[in-house]
C-alpha cells in the first residue's frame, strides 16, 4: 500500500517565490501540491474546502496579509499547521507570526533541504523553527511582554506536569506527549488543564510560549 503524499498549499505574492517553492516540493516524492493562492484573501477563499497538511504562508503581501492570514487559519482550521516564509527575520516578525499561529518559520533565504525538512516535519504534528531564530524569537517574546510570569505557578507543578509543559514547548501535540511519557492521551489532558489552572494561563498557545520563554532557566533537569 503506497503512503498518501504530504498536501502542501502555497500562499504568496511573488510568482517566482511560488515557482521555486512548487519545484522543489514537486521534486519531493513524498509531497504534492494542492493548490496557490497569491494573497491571504485567496488563500482564505479555498484552503478550508481542500485537505491538506501544511500551508507555507509568505507574510509580505497585499491586501490580507500573512500575519491577518494566519489569524484566520487558525480560528477556521485550527489543526492545520502554517509555516511562516519571509525575507524578514527580526524577532518582531517571528513573535507575531508565532503569536496569530504559525508553527513553523523560515527566511526566504533557506535551503530546499530544509524547506522539506519543515514541511515534513510540520506534517507530523510537531513545530519547525531554524536554528538560528530561537534566540530571536525569545529575543520577541521578551521585547513584546506578552505572557506576564505568573508568580510561584511554576514552583506548584508536579514533575509530570513539568514533563508535559517540557514537551509542549517543543511543539509536541497531546498524543506525542502522551508517547513519549508512555501515559494516554486523556492523561495528558488531565495534566494539561491542571497546569492551566496553577498558571493560570488562558490558552494553550500561551502556556506554549511561557514553556519556551521559560524553558532554559526553569525546566532543564528537574
């Protein structure tokens, strides 16, 4: 039985972009695409009809832009993961791209290794962030103030609960947590809405970032 192709929908207004980007998924024998819009607006229009697996979303275009764009995916397709694509990499760009909803994001400037790499990647659930912008977008997250720390939360975690906030700044979804710690999913669930309520955090997008805010000084080893 032959393993159904990754669906990938390209969004962006420069028609070279969207050639080299169809080239080299076309080139990908494991992917296919699904259809190419050349602003959010379009975009907008057909991606919720269509069944894909990732949308690279350009965020320099005309009338809806990729940030809007990506707000949008994500209130009507919130499972679909976006992969940000821009000539900008400053830590303002990533912290909004990441704040609307996109999991992934790379510079226009990346190699087609790691474009199918992300694509992959992001296909399977988890997060796709270039190496090299870590460091900027936990640059943004502090320069942009936008999860206040709660105070003495962290400390009233369990160490399970810590081990699921841990993953979650990775990017893993609730059944990868639930393997990796070889515990169910409901499990999982269980934990997480309790860490909502120590911490008081009002989604799971913010309790992701504070994860990764937080990561290096507060997880690593306990």
């Amino acid at each position: 039985m032959t393993a159904s192709k990754i669906s990938v929908f390209i969004v962006d207004d420069y028609p070279l972009m969207r050639q080299a980007l169809r080239e080299t998924i076309r080139a990908s024998r494991d992917m296919e695409i699904a259809g190419e819009a050349e602003d959010g607006t379009e975009a907008m229009k057909r991606i919720p009809s269509l069944a894909l697996d990732v949308v690279v979303m350009g965020l320099g275009m005309p009338n809806m832009a990729g940030i809007q764009a990506i707000k949008s995916l994500s209130l009507c397709c919130p499972t679909l993961p976006v992969l940000a694509f821009s000539n900008y990499e400053n830590e303002d760009i990533l912290f909004r791209a990441v704040q609307a909803g996109a999991r992934g994001f790379l510079p226009k400037v990346a190699q087609k290794e790691e474009i199918l790499k992300a694509i992959r990647t992001m296909s399977k659930g988890e997060s796709y962030l270039a190496s090299k912008l870590v460091e900027k977008l936990m640059k943004g997250i502090r320069k942009n103030s936008a999860i206040p720390t709660p105070k003495n939360g962290f400390e009233r975690l369990t160490k399970r609960e810590r081990d699921v906030l841990r993953l979650l700044a990775k990017g893993y979804s609730n059944k990868q947590i639930g393997e990796a710690l070889v515990i169910s999913e409901s499990t999982v669930r269980v934990h997480f809405h309790s860490i909502m309520r120590k911490m008081r955090f009002a989604s799971r997008r913010e309790a992701v970032v504070y994860a990764v805010q937080q990561g290096k000084e507060n997880m690593r080893g306990k």
